[in-house]
C-alpha cells in the first residue's frame, strides 16, 4: 500500500523528515507490534523489522547484513537487535553494528507514525533499491 506523503502535516515520529520528493510506505498499525518486540513486514519489494521500544518504532531492513539471519525473528534488547544465527548485534536506531560477526550496518529507514499506522519514507524514485 502506497500512501502519498501528506504535506499538511500531522505525520510525526523518529526520523520524521519532510523532504521533498519523498513518499511513505504504510507497514502496519501500531497495535500489531507489542512492546518490546519486533515484526516481519513485506512491502513493496522490501523486506523490513519493524521494532517498538518504549513506545517508539523503528525500522530496518530484516535481512542480516552477515548472512541468512532475519532481524525480526532475532532478540531485542534495549535498542539491539541480536540475530539469532551468530549473535551479531546492531543497533535499532542507526543500523550500526554493535557486536560482531557482522561488519556491515544494516539499514534503517525514518519512521512515521500517523494516528495507529507505521509507516516508513523513502524517496520517491528508486526507493526500493538496497540490494544486497
Ligand atoms: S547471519 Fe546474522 S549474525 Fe550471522
């Protein structure tokens, strides 16, 4: 589902950027990740976790940058998304590795929360474009 990007405001959330050109992708609502924990999203083309942590949203890619690993079926703890394969680590908020094996970040995309959706912007153009 496509969700062109609302200029007359009321989108808010972490990472929240008006840019132009760009346009949300709706993932779920809010109720259907709980605290503290972490759900699969497939959506337009991507493969994302989606992350809830004191009431905030996250999101990455739920690909392992180290191998077959899904981050969504992994740990969390805190703001760290264990893989459940190798017990690498990132972190939720900036993709960065935290523990290895990894040594890639894993990417990370602005969360917008609009009344009970999540939702995520990219650009416009080329927005599905992380291949890995
Ligand atoms: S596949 Fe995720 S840590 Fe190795």
């Amino acid at each position: 589902m496509i969700i062109p990007y609302d200029e007359s405001g009321g989108a808010r959330g972490e990472g929240a950027r008006k840019v132009s050109g760009s346009r949300l992708i709706h993932l779920c609502g809010t109720d259907d990740v709980s605290e503290g924990g972490t759900l699969r999203v497939e959506a337009e083309g991507l493969t994302l976790a989606v992350y809830r942590i004191a009431g905030h949203f996250y999101v990455t890619d739920d690909h392992c940058t180290h191998g077959p690993g899904s981050l969504s079926e992994g740990i969390l703890e805190g703001y760290e998304i264990e893989c459940d394969f190798h017990q690498g680590r990132f972190d939720v908020r900036t993709g960065a590795v935290t523990e290895p094996p990894p040594m890639v970040p894993v990417k990370v995309y602005p969360v917008v929360v609009e009344g009970d959706r999540v939702l995520i912007e990219v650009e416009a153009a080329g927005a599905t474009g992380t291949e890995g």
